[in-house]
C-alpha cells in the first residue's frame, strides 16, 4: 500500500514507517515493522548477525538450530491526548462538545512458526481512556479492557510454479488496498477484526484473498465476540505495483447484515460490492495516481440496492531536498434519491475514512462528494509535514449526513442546500528512531448550509498530539 501523503494515514500505521537493517555477512537485509504485524518475518535474524538492537533478541528466537522453527514477540505502545471544540457541531445542544482526554493502547503478539507450513499467531490489545465527556463518554471505540485482537492459524501449502495456498482459520484482520472499504481501523484506540476462514493464494506479485466471516463486536469490559447477524465475505485479488507496472485490485464483497436502516427504508441488508483499482504509486515516478470505483447492489428488506462510488487521486512529487509533493483528490459516493423503497445510498463497509475525509471524522463515504488537495514536504529524514484541505457537498439532499462510523449527523431533507463545509488538516510527524514516533496534528471544520439549517452549526476545533512505540 502507497501512501498519498496524507500523513494522517500514517498515524494508524507508523510502525510501517520504523525498519530495523540487520546486517549480514555477506548483505543487509531491511525488515519492516509492518501495520498488520502478521506480515513481518524475522527469520533472517536466525542466520544473519544481529543489528545490535535492543529487541533483537526477542524478534526470531530459534528453536531449532537451522531455524525452521522459531518464535518471535512484537508489540505496540500508543499515547494520544485529544482536545475538541464543537464535537459533532455542537449536537445536541445539551450535551458537551468540548473536552481533553488521553487515550492509551497496547498490544503484544507472538509469532510462533513450527516448520514452513504452520504457524501459529496472537495478538492481544489493552485500550483505556480518561474521562471523556463528549457525546458517548467513553466509547467502544475508546476502551477495550483486555482481549484477544487476532488469533488464527496457517497452514501454508506449496503449489505450481512457484505458487502458495495459505488456510487461514481463527480471529483476523484485513486490510485491503487502500483501505477504503476495508480496513483493521487502527486510527481509533480499539481495533476491528473479524472470526471465520480465509484463503491466501500468492505469487511472486499476486495475491488473492477469499474469506468468509463474521465481524467482531468491541465490548468494554467484557471479552470481545461476534456481532451476530453481520456476516462478511468475498475475494479481494491483487498485483503489486512495481516501477515497470501498474497496481491493480480486482474485488467482490459481500455484506449480510441483520438489521439497517438506511433514509427510512428498514430491513436485512444483503448487498455485493463489485469494485477495481487502479494506481502508481511515488516511488515508480514523480507523477502518481490511484483510481477506484465500486458498485453495489442487493437488497434491504423488499427494496432494490443500486449504489456507487468512485475515487480519484493525482499528485506530482517535485525536485529538491525537500521532496514537496501536492495531489489533487475526488471522492463520490452516491446517496438516496427519496425517503423509502429503493436505495442509491452507498455502503462504506468497513473503511479507514479517517484517511480520505479528514481527522475530525465528521464525513464519511456515504452520500458525499469531496473536493481535495494538499501539499506535504520533508523538512528533513525523519520529519514530514503535510497540509490538506476539503470541501464538502451531500451527493443528494434527500439522504442525510453520515459522519466516519456511518452514523446520521443529519436526517435527508433537513436543509435547502447541500454544502456541507470545509475542512483544514495539518500535521507533522517525527520518526525519532526505528521504535518511536510523535505524530502533531490540528484541524478546522467550517460548518456550511447542510448544517446551519438542520440543527446546532458550530465550527469544529481538534487538535492532538500522539506517541507510538513499536518493537
């Protein structure tokens, strides 16, 4: 996965950004830190010399002396104090909509492999939050006391030509692509995941995941199960970009849930996303671009689905040392014509918006049209800096005003007009080490019509200031 720039992006996924070299007798070899942390492999370490670092250790304890079998620890400490001013534009007008917290997470995984063809993986979470006295107070989103983030099995089968087929069985994450529709959601201090059976098959630049699930409901206090009545499936199939060919996703998927409600039409939601992407990333070419379009269709309750989406990225990374780039961005996705029978609204599934609609997360990809741009540099190796800003249009002012969780803000027909807002993001971020990271954020939203003729309209203050450590 390339990254556009935004490095509000990179917050959930700064660990991807710390590599630890460790160099060999004869050659170095670069092991990444790595967002789904099942991906890493730090076998090398058992026949390569060390890198000296504190934690090597504990990344491939060999247990057996040509190190097909071993056992490797990782994990994750995250700090983040938030402030907000006008939360949820200030709705509803008694509750609180200003508030600092501090959120806190940790994980730690084991990575047992016994052989090349099975392996074993756990990862366990621990999230807390100070008194939060924003609508919701402390959410499910926010704490997760302790409990199990991922635990599943591979058994990794040889095929033809170079070809492997992985079962994998248990409690996993995905992420797909650009994490538009899909994605482990590290963003907030809890994570998604999801129990049933996946199917890797992978070659030298393709893999190919199907899956059949059934989504994991996050519970404060109590040990984390399956959302019952949310079952989510499909085949998501890749070719990595590479600098002599474009990146191409190919997907199906499919989401059945129980009970939906989507501009008065309520029911059992059963729809497929059929979608492809399309993108070169930075580091083939000055110039980049990633392209996605998907198409929905089902049914929710007696009524017909037919719904879409498409996003459009452009950037262009000039010379000099500080490597300045700026991009230009379009998102659509489409929304309910009128209250009732069939329905145009788009699904977002299960997405990163955090990413594409800007930190406050006031905006998520469901009846919204977005205008984009912004410009990011490197002031130095290990400091990047990034300013982004939004505009923001109802795709239809029948339908209502989603925000990131998929959530009205604003019911369909509520106001005149379809503007919106605007929204201003800038961040930076500081790579201190391999280890530790410091992530420095603040965003405005300018409420527009949309919300000054449906309710409470004040403009949105948030400010934040993070710290991740990984080994």
């Amino acid at each position: 996965m390339h990254s556009h720039g935004r490095y509000l992006l990179l917050a959930y996924s700064v660990a991807s950004l710390a590599s630890a070299q460790v160099e060999g007798p004869a050659k170095a070899a670069t092991i990444k830190y790595q967002p789904l942390r099942q991906d890493e492999d730090w076998s090398a370490l058992a026949t390569t010399a060390a890198s000296g670092d504190l934690f090597d250790p504990i990344k491939y304890i060999a247990l057996r002396d040509d190190g097909s079998m071993g056992l490797s620890f990782g994990g994750e400490g995250r700090l983040r104090l938030e402030a907000w001013d006008g939360f949820r534009f200030g709705a509803p007008a008694t509750a609180d909509n200003r508030d600092v917290f501090l959120l806190t997470r940790a994980r730690l995984h084991g990575d047992l492999h016994l052989g090349p063809q099975v392996r074993l993986f756990a990862e366990g979470i621990s999230a807390w939050a100070t008194d939060r006295d924003l609508v919701g107070v402390r959410r499910a989103s926010d704490v997760d006391s302790v409990d199990l983030a991922q635990g599943f099995l591979d058994v990794k089968t040889p095929l033809l030509d170079g070809w492997t087929l992985t079962l994998r069985p248990g409690r996993q994450q995905f992420l797909f692509g650009r994490q538009r529709l899909v994605s482990p959601l590290p963003w907030p201090n809890t994570l998604r995941a999801w129990d049933g059976g996946s199917a890797i098959i992978e070659g030298e630049s393709i893999a190919v995941t199907a899956f059949l699930t059934q989504f994991v409901q996050s519970q404060k206090y109590r040990f984390n199960d399956v959302q019952r009545g949310v079952d989510f499936g499909g085949v998501y199939a890749t070719r990595r970009a590479t600098k002599e060919q474009l990146g191409i996703d190919v997907y199906a998927l499919w989401l059945d849930r129980q009970a939906s409600s989507f501009n008065g039409t309520v029911g059992a939601n059963e729809r497929w996303t059929l979608g492809t992407r399309l993108w070169q990333p930075p580091a083939s070419s000055r110039v980049d671009f990633d392209i996605e379009a998907a198409w929905q269709f089902g049914e929710i309750g007696q009524a017909d689905v037919n719904a879409y989406m498409v996003a459009l990225l452009a950037g262009h990374t000039f010379a000099g040392d500080l490597q300045p780039r700026a991009w230009l961005g379009f998102d659509y996705a489409s929304g309910d014509r009128r209250p009732g029978g069939s329905v145009q609204t788009f699904q977002q599934l299960f997405p990163l918006g955090h990413a594409y609609f800007g930190a406050i997360d006031a905006i998520g990809r469901q009846n919204i049209i977005d205008a984009s741009g912004g410009v990011e540099a490197k002031l130095s190796p290990s400091l990047k800096t990034a300013l982004e800003a939004h505009a923001f249009w109802l795709a239809d002012r029948n339908d209502g005003l989603y925000d990131a969780a998929g959530t009205v803000l604003r019911p369909g027909g509520s106001a005149r007009g379809r503007q919106v807002g605007f929204e201003v993001d800038w961040t930076a971020q500081w790579q201190v080490n391999r280890h530790l990271s410091a992530l420095l954020g603040v965003s405005y939203f300018l409420a527009g019509d949309v919300v000054e003729q449906s309710g409470p309209s004040d403009d949105i203050s948030f400010a934040y200031a993070q710290a991740t450590f990984v080994f």
